[in-house]
C-alpha cells in the first residue's frame, strides 16, 4: 500500500538537491527507479508532480518544452515563459537532459522544426547561450552594494541606443539588431539598460518590443524583459494564468512550485497576494484536490513556519 502522506511530507518539505539525493539514494538502495515507482504507484496530477519534484530543473524544463512542441501545433506559450528565464548556464544542461531523455531529438532540431521567422532566430540566439552574464562567484557576494560591479551604465546606453536606433528610429525594425541586447544581456544589465531607454525615449523597452514586433517574437522578448526586469512579478502572472479562468493549466502551476519552491517562492507569494488580492494558499486550495492540494500546499507554506 502506498502512504501518500509520507510521500507529501518527504518530497513537501524538502530542498531541490535534498530531492535529488533522495532519488539517487533511493536507485542505490531498491535498485529500482523512483521516477518509475511514483509513476505506477500514484495517478493524476498528484503522481505529475510527485514525479516532477524529484528531477532537476533541467530535466523540468526539457520535458515542457518536449511537451509543448509534441503533435500538433507548438504551445509557444511554455516555450517563452522557460527560454526567457534561461542563462547561459542553464543552456548546455537543458540541452543535454533534452537529449537524454529523448533520445532521437535535440532541443535545436524540434525547436527549428516547429517555429519559423523572427521568432525562431530569437530562440535560436538564447539557445547559442551566449549571454553575457556574471559568474557564478560574483553572483555568490552579490549584495545591493555592489550591484555596480555586474553592471555597466555605458553598455546600457549603447544598448539602448542600439535597440532605437533598429526599432523605433527607423523606418521598418531591423529584428536581428533589435533583439541581441534584449537575449544577449543579463537580467540585471537588461534592468539598466530599460532605465536608460526610458530615460532618452520616454518610456520602456517593453514597450518599444510592443510597438515595433508582434506575434510569437514580441511576446518573446516582453517575457525576457518581464523576467529580467521584475522576477517575483513574472511567477505571480504565471502562476494566475495556470490557476485563474477556466480549466487549471497544472502542468505549468506545477512547474513554477517545483522550480521555484525553495528560490523564490516566498517573494512570488508575496507579490500573488499584492497583485490578486488574495494568498497563493487560498487560490490552489480552490482550484485542487485532495493529495494532489496537500503537496501543492506543502510546498507553497514550507517556509511559513520558519
């Protein structure tokens, strides 16, 4: 018999790595996998994130994206909302659990088979992973003080110039221009450079990506800026999108807990209830049940007790 309870308990309350040790110490011991233990022992959107919680953020992310390019017509959606989250480091891992866990594909190849046009060339440009981003030891003794040192003020004022000069102050946008200082920045480069725009032109480069793009490549580029320029915000929508209007979106409610549980969630949390007027707790208790609520929920208050 299967004690969903305990289940709830281990997987709930622990971080990413703890999880991943689990699964490896699990396989070291049954000699059996828990990916596959979980999947023919549990059903529904219980076992999905049961599952979901054990494999790394690579592994989430390539099993989305796979999901989402699989028969017919792409879910665009999923592949914006994780590209524009990627780094340069995340790149070559995404690609190589795309690889792994499906074996006769590569991450480029389905992608290019299943965009076209500007937009794919925007997808094609993150997955170069050529952002230029801070170290891992610099991000490490990161701290408001010293944001200047991750930071150009220079570069962003070439930047936005940059993106202008090939969008809004010409006739027709060079896209290919256009779109490098969005993807190729980081997140905190981007922030600075969105200042500078606004301060030469009057308002954001998010706004300049809605008047000179449209379609799959504008919605693109306004996630990377809205991931860049304001991460709590990004989850909180997403999060909305998945529990709000008919139907829950779960895959993508799981996702956000699963990846997000123990970096950012008491942030997101946060920011759900500022923007929504209600606790991220109470709007999945209403749109779930059961087991499948319970570690929803476990995950969403693992810190409320701390």
């Amino acid at each position: 018999d299967t004690d969903e309870q305990a289940i709830i308990d281990i997987l709930g309350r622990r971080t990413s790595a703890e999880r991943l040790a689990i699964r490896q110490a699990y396989a070291a011991i049954s000699k059996k996998s828990l990916e596959k233990t979980l999947y023919s022992d549990l059903s529904g959107d219980f076992r999905d994130l049961a599952v979901m919680l054990i494999k790394t953020p690579w592994e989430i992310m390539a099993d989305a994206m796979y999901k989402a390019m699989k028969g017919a017509g792409t879910k665009e959606r999923v592949l914006n909302e994780i590209l524009a989250a990627c780094s340069r480091d995340d790149i070559p891992e995404v690609k190589k659990a795309y690889q792994e866990a499906f074996p006769k594909h590569t991450l480029e190849k389905d992608i290019k088979g299943d965009t076209s046009g500007d937009y794919r060339d925007a997808l094609f440009l993150v997955l170069e992973g050529q952002m230029d981003e801070p170290s891992t030891i610099q991000l490490k003794k990161l701290c408001p003080e010293n944001l200047q040192d991750i930071i150009n003020s220079e570069v962003a004022q070439f930047d936005a110039q940059v993106i202008y000069d090939n969008g809004e102050g010409r006739l027709g946008t060079a896209e290919n221009r256009f779109m490098r200082p969005i993807i190729n920045r980081s997140p905190w480069q981007l922030y600075e450079s969105d200042k500078a725009y606004m301060q030469a032109y009057g308002h954001s480069i998010y706004d300049a990506i809605k008047k000179e793009t449209s379609g799959d490549f504008k919605n693109f580029l306004q996630a990377r800026v809205r991931y860049a320029l304001d991460r709590p915000t990004f989850y909180a929508k997403l999060l909305h999108f998945a529990i709000a209007g008919p139907g829950t979106k779960d895959a993508t409610l799981q996702r956000v807990l699963a990846m997000r549980a123990d970096i950012d969630l008491e942030s997101i949390k946060e920011r759900y209830e500022e923007l929504y007027k209600e606790s991220l707790s109470k709007a999945i208790s209403e749109d779930t049940s059961r087991d499948y609520r319970k570690l929803c929920l476990k995950l969403v208050t693992a810190y409320d007790d701390v």
